[in-house]
C-alpha cells in the first residue's frame, strides 16, 4: 500500500486529483510554456504532467495494472523501478534550473524531494525502506549572473 493515511486503502479519490491537478494541469503549463518560447519550462511541465497522468493511470484500480501482477511484491518491484525512472530523469533535469532561476531549482528539488519521501518500498527479506538524496558536498555552486547568457 503507498498511501495509509488514516487507514484508507482505496485508491479512487487520488486517481482524480493526480490526473487533473497534477497531469493535465502540468500540460496545460507546458503547451503555454511552449508558446511563450520557454523550452525548458515546456519539457518540465509537459514531462512531468505525463508523469502524473501515467501515474495515476497506473494507480487506478480499474486500470488493472495491479493485478496483472501475480505478487503484490512484484507490482511493488515495477513501481518502484517506474519511480526509479522519473526520479533519475528528475536529477538529470536539476542542474539545468540552476541557470534559469532560484525558484526553478527549488521546485524541482522539492519534487525531487517529495518522489523520494512518498513513495518508500519494503524489502521483504530487511523489511528496511531506502530512499537517498545526494549528499551536500556532491551539489555543485550556482554559477555566477555573468555566466547566464541574454535571453531573447
């Protein structure tokens, strides 16, 4: 189970929001970001957004994305490896907000963050979660102002 807050097991009310808030939101955000001529902002937005749309979709029950897995440790393992997949994809894009700006980088760690948190898998031999996050002293400094070329 990913979520248990307060004991709720099911599932529907979440496919509803991460779908529309999350995935067609963030497109939204991205095809306006296109327009303006931002091509990063189009690819976060508008990769992120698929993000939430698929992931909602494969958490939906009707869906069936669970049961075609034999074990509950199996669907656990191909989660997890989805996860896995975004949450590289999302450090691999880190960097590059550090040259657009302050706010971009902070959004981006938090979503970075909150894929690392909410989403812990338990090996069943250990029983033990894991989930790291890059050390401080592997970050790298902002680069100075001069070093950002003029926007057009």
């Amino acid at each position: 189970m990913i979520y248990g807050v307060r004991g709720v097991t099911a599932l529907g009310m979440l496919f509803g929001q991460v779908t529309a808030v999350g995935g067609v939101g963030m497109l939204i955000s991205g095809i306006l970001n296109y327009q303006q001529g931002s091509t990063f902002g189009a690819t976060a937005f508008g990769m992120y957004g698929l993000f939430y749309i698929s992931l909602g979709l494969t958490l939906y029950p009707e869906a069936g994305v669970a049961v075609a897995y034999p074990e509950s440790h199996d669907y656990n393992q191909a989660l997890g490896l989805y996860l896995l997949m975004w949450f590289l994809l999302s450090i691999i894009m880190w960097p590059v907000t550090w040259r657009l700006n302050v706010g971009l980088a902070v959004l981006c760690e938090l979503s970075r963050k909150w894929q690392c948190s909410n989403f812990r898998f338990q090996s069943p031999s250990s029983g033990s979660t894991s989930c790291s996050s890059p050390s401080a002293s592997s970050r790298a400094t902002r680069p100075s102002p001069t070093s950002v070329p003029p926007s057009a």
